[in-house]
C-alpha cells in the first residue's frame, strides 16, 4: 500500500504509546510512556526501570525516502529498496542486503549488512571493520565500477560486518 505501517509491540507494565505527527512530506514517529506504576518496585527499581522497552515494526512503501533519527535503536531492515538515512548513538543495525544509497552514522554498536556491486565508505575509529573474513583498520574505500548503491558507514566505535555475494 501507500501507507506508513505502524504496529507496537510493548513489553512492561505502564502504558506505552506511539505518537505520530503526519504532515505533507514528513510523519514523525515517537515513542511515549505515560501512566504511574501500576504497582510498587522497591527492590532493584534501576533495574526494572531500565527494562522498559518496545519493538515497533514500521513498514514503509517502496517509493518512500527514509530518515531514521533515534538514541539506544536497533535496526533490522528487510533489503529496503529506496535511499535511507539513520542517525543513532548507540544499536545493533542490520540492513540486509544494501539496494540504494545508504547512509549511516552512529556512535557505537555493531552494523550488518549483505553488499552486491556497492561502492563503500567505511569508517570506524575505534572499532573492527570485517568484509568476508578480511579485516581493515578505521577506513576502508571501495568504489565499484557500474555501482547499484553506495553503502556510507561513519561511526566512533561501532564494530562493521559485512558480506558480499
């Protein structure tokens, strides 16, 4: 279809809500707690703080330009077939196989992906960059001759894996 699909999945005990702002060109998708504690935490309250989380699977139309802006994300893409963008601090990322232009910066954490005919623009200061079972050190650049996508990776510490066909 031509509609942005949003379906959560909540796993605590407070109301978690997705807020979305729709406007012409752009949806701007949130997540929210709202409500008290629906009972008391008095051991380990850090704890059980902290293991509030949600899953949200978003399904975007083909013909849709993605932007993907968040803080503690992980990512799993099913090949998506359009440019994308993401722009975390911290998450796992698996893009699947990379068809369009992909552009990812992140602070840390660990990227997989599935290259084919990609020109690539890997950096990675203090962490591993791995393609098949070669290692590299911070950058790595490839520019493919009759290149489908271009794969951008630009991160602090995330460990990059990728695997061509």
């Amino acid at each position: 279809t031509n509609f942005v699909e949003v379906y959560l999945y909540a796993q605590n005990y407070d109301e978690q809500v997705i807020k979305i702002d729709n406007k012409e060109q752009l949806v701007n998708i949130k997540f929210d707690f709202e409500g008290a504690e629906t009972r008391e935490v008095i051991f380990r309250k850090f704890i059980t703080k902290r293991l509030q989380r949600a899953t949200a699977i978003i399904k975007i139309p083909s013909n849709k330009k993605t932007i993907i802006f968040g803080e503690n994300v992980d990512i799993e893409s099913k090949s998506y077939k359009n440019n994308l963008a993401i722009y975390i601090e911290n998450g796992i990322v698996k893009l699947g196989t990379v068809r369009e232009k992909t552009l990812l910066k992140l602070y840390s954490g660990n990227v997989y992906a599935k290259t084919q005919k990609n020109s690539l623009d890997l950096v990675s200061k203090n962490g591993k960059i791995k393609i098949d079972n070669t290692s590299y050190n911070s950058k790595h650049k490839n520019r493919a001759l009759g290149a489908e996508a271009k794969l951008t990776i630009i991160s602090q510490k995330a460990n990059i894996y990728l695997t061509t066909q």
